[in-house]
C-alpha cells in the first residue's frame, strides 16, 4: 500500500467513524442532554446545585449526591460533558462534579448490568466499586490540588453559600421531562427496543443504498464500528438542517424570538421522532418498526413544548435556549474533531497488537488499554462487547478492566471538552490520575482475578 493509499484508508476511516457517530448518538443521545444542560443553567438557581455539589457543600453531601446522579444516567461520555459543563457553570465543586463525570459512563446501572451478563460478575461488581472508590479519589484529590483556584473562583463569581433555593413546581416539572427525553432515548430495554408494530415503505434504491454504505463505512460489531444506516443518512441530513436553523433561530435568541426559532425547535423535535423509528433496508424496501421509544419520544415532545408556551415564561424559555446554543456551539466542534481523529486511530491500531502487550497483568499490560482508550472512542455499552472481544482474544481480566474504566473517561473527544471546561492544566492532571487509577485498578483486580 502506497502512502496515497494509506493517507487515503485513514481518511475514509475518520470520516466513516464521524459519520456513524453523527447518525447513531447526537440525536437521541447528545441533542437532549444539550436540551437539558441549558436547562440546567438557566432555569435552576445556583443555591439548588451548591446544597448538594457545591464548592462549600459538605464532602459527606457532595461526593455520595454526584455518585447517585451518575449511577441513574445511562450515558456516553460524550452526552455527560455538557451535564458536566451545565453543573460547573452553575457552581458546582471541581471535585464532585468530576466524580460525577467520571463515574455515570462507566457505572451507570446499564453498564453494570450488561457487563455482568456479557463478560461476568467479577468484573461487574470489580467496576462499580473500583470506579465508586476512585472517582471519589479522584475527586478529592483534584479539589485538593486546585484548592485555591476554587476558592478564588468563589470570590470572583460571588458564588452564594449552598443553601435552600425557591425553585418553583414548573421548573422541576419541565427539569423532568427534559430528564425523561434523555433517558427514554438512551435506556436499552425491551420496552422501549422492541418493536410491537412493523410496516413496509416500498423502495426499490434501499437495498443498494445499503450495500454502497456497507462498502464505504464497513460495519464491525466485533470492533464497536456501527456503520452507517439508510436512516442514520436521513438523520445526518436533518442534523445538518438543524444546524442552519438553530444558527438563524437561537444565534440571538437572548433578543428575543423569530421565525427561525419555532423552525428550528420544529425540526428539532420531528428528527427525535425519526430518529425513534427502526428502520432497517432490504430487499422489498425500508422495514419500519414502532416500538416503545417511539411513543414515549411523542408523548414527551408533546408534554415538554406544552410546558413552555403555558407554564413558561417568555424570559424563562429564551435563557434556556440561548444557553443550551451557547453549549453546542463551545463542545460540538471539538466533538466532532475528536471523533474523527479517533476514527483515523481506531484504523490504524492493530487489535494484535492489543492482544501482544495486555495478555498478562503486567504494569504495561494494564497501562496499554489505557492509552488505547484516548484514541480509539467507543460509546457507552458498545465498549462492553468490545471488551469481550478483547476477552476473547487474550487480554488479561486486569487489563480488561482497566480498559473498561479508562474508555468512557478518556476518549479524545472528551479530553478535548473538557479542557474547554475547566481548563488545560486541570484536565491534564485529571486524565493523569483517571489513567493511574485505571491502571491500578487492572494490577489490583488482576492479581485476584489470576
């Protein structure tokens, strides 16, 4: 292969692996969590996340409340950043909210649950409590280091004492559905997966369409590359049109409403429900399938644009948005850059290589996944059939884990917002310890695990 060629696999791989994560996780993944980061900042007072997360909260309030948050949210690391960014911004500690970030990704229920059953319960229950125990190690430790930062952060902002706050009932109502809207889209249950009613679009192009996308982003579920769909095209058209008319809709919408803004939050909501929808390609056309997601999506949408022309307040409405717009436009275009990078890595890692280095639990068995994990990016969930491929390859049950805990965290994508966050000098020091802590919790396990 000449270095044309080469440069030219490695491109296709990039953007094969931007294309699939722009089909298959910034809608019903990202795109509510946005929703719900905006929220988050505008609407909730300040005192409301200082009782439990803020910088002057008691460490025996802070700590356990950002492991209680985290363990509900079944997420991607990607979807927790604007969370993170949204409790940071309205004055949450250093410390929890990285135990919050670090912990909801890899400890969510979801994850453990579906760890135990693919890979076994050792490493489960090794995750949940390693990841319990060091993303509270994590946390203090940070906090403790930038200690003075924090403090004058304090005085700078003139962030109040953690106390009470009056929140009003139509907030923590529509706090809720925006929750819901995240949750109904990211929960992998039968309820909402499995279809109940099925119809049949004739299309005679599907099939062909499929076979061309097949070819030119290649699916290996082994390897968590997912592949483009004749849906996930769809959606990354109607992605690309939210983008222009959010830009004409929200880039002012702090001045007030136009047309654009009811377009924009119009098309918003119609691409959830079609990204509701399963639709697979074949031979007698597209196979569509209704399933519980679907309705929930609806029933959500419906229930959450009723609460903000009758129990919102204009004012109230604008901060949201204008907030949740200022979050995309700061973390979605070093997303997508990470995304791409990581696809280019993924191409260029060999899994041998993988298997050579972490098939004994040594300190550079255990430390090889680690670095593994900053450039090749795998969703939440994803990484647990991976890891069992790993597995299955002959990587070490310590290395396994490390891997495990250091791949929701460590994704380039998620280096790179998060430095936009809190700052290049905290963030290296954070993947530091996220990727010393990883790796020791491989060598521990490991050598109980034989």
């Amino acid at each position: 292969m000449n270095i044309l060629q080469y440069l030219a696999s490695a491109l296709q791989a990039g953007l094969g692996n931007l294309a699939a994560y722009l089909a298959a996780h910034v809608l019903l993944c990202l795109l509510p969590a946005f929703l719900v980061a905006g929220a988050m900042a505008a609407l909730v007072p300040k005192e409301a996340i200082m009782k439990y997360l803020g910088r002057d909260a008691s460490k025996w309030v802070s700590y356990p409340a950002a492991l209680l948050a985290g363990s509900v949210l079944a997420v991607c690391s990607c979807t927790i950043l604007p969370l993170f960014a949204g409790i940071r911004k309205k004055g949450a500690g250093l410390g929890p909210a990285l135990t919050f970030m670090f912990f909801a990704p890899a400890s969510n229920i979801l994850a453990i649950m579906l760890t135990g059953v693919q890979i076994g319960m050792d490493i489960a229950l090794a995750r949940i409590l390693l990841c319990m125990v060091f993303g509270v190690a994590i946390g203090l430790i940070m906090s403790w280091l930038f200690r003075k930062e924090e403090a004058q952060e304090i005085i700078n902002n003139g962030l109040p004492f953690s106390g009470g706050a009056n929140v009003p009932r139509r907030i923590w109502v529509f706090f809720a559905l925006l929750l819901a809207v995240l949750i109904v889209g990211t929960l992998q249950v039968g309820l909402l997966r499995t279809p109940f009613a099925s119809f049949t679009l004739p299309a005679a192009w599907a099939a062909p369409f499929q076979a061309w996308l097949d070819r030119v982003v290649p699916p290996n579920p082994a390897l968590g590359i997912e592949g483009v769909s004749v849906q996930g095209v769809f959606l990354i058209g109607l992605l690309a049109l939210i983008g222009v008319t959010a830009w004409k809709g929200l880039n002012r919408v702090d001045e007030g409403f136009n047309a654009w803004t009811g377009i924009s939050l119009g098309v918003m909501s119609f691409t959830l429900v079609i990204a509701a929808f399963q639709v697979t390609a074949g031979s007698d056309g597209l196979r569509v399938g209704i399933a519980g997601r679907l309705l929930a999506e609806i029933v959500l949408l419906a229930a959450l644009w009723w609460m903000a022309l009758r129990k919102m307040e204009q004012e109230e409405v604008q901060s949201w948005l204008w907030e949740m717009w200022r979050f995309v436009k700061q973390i979605i275009p070093l997303l997508i850059t990470g995304v791409f990078i990581a696809g280019i890595g993924r191409a260029l890692v060999p899994s041998s290589w993988i298997q050579a280095v972490s098939g004994r639990n040594t300190l550079l068995g255990n430390l090889a996944p680690v670095i593994f994990a900053i450039f090749i990016y795998f969703p939440t969930l994803v990484e647990v059939p991976v890891a069992q491929t790993f597995l299955a390859l002959g990587m070490h049950r310590g290395p396994l884990l490390a891997y495990l805990l250091a791949d929701p965290e460590l994704s380039l994508q998620s280096v790179l917002v998060t430095s936009s966050i809190i700052g290049k000098k905290k963030t290296a020091v954070y993947v530091i310890l996220v990727g010393l802590f990883s790796t020791a919790a491989g060598l521990i396990f490991g050598h109980f695990a034989g």
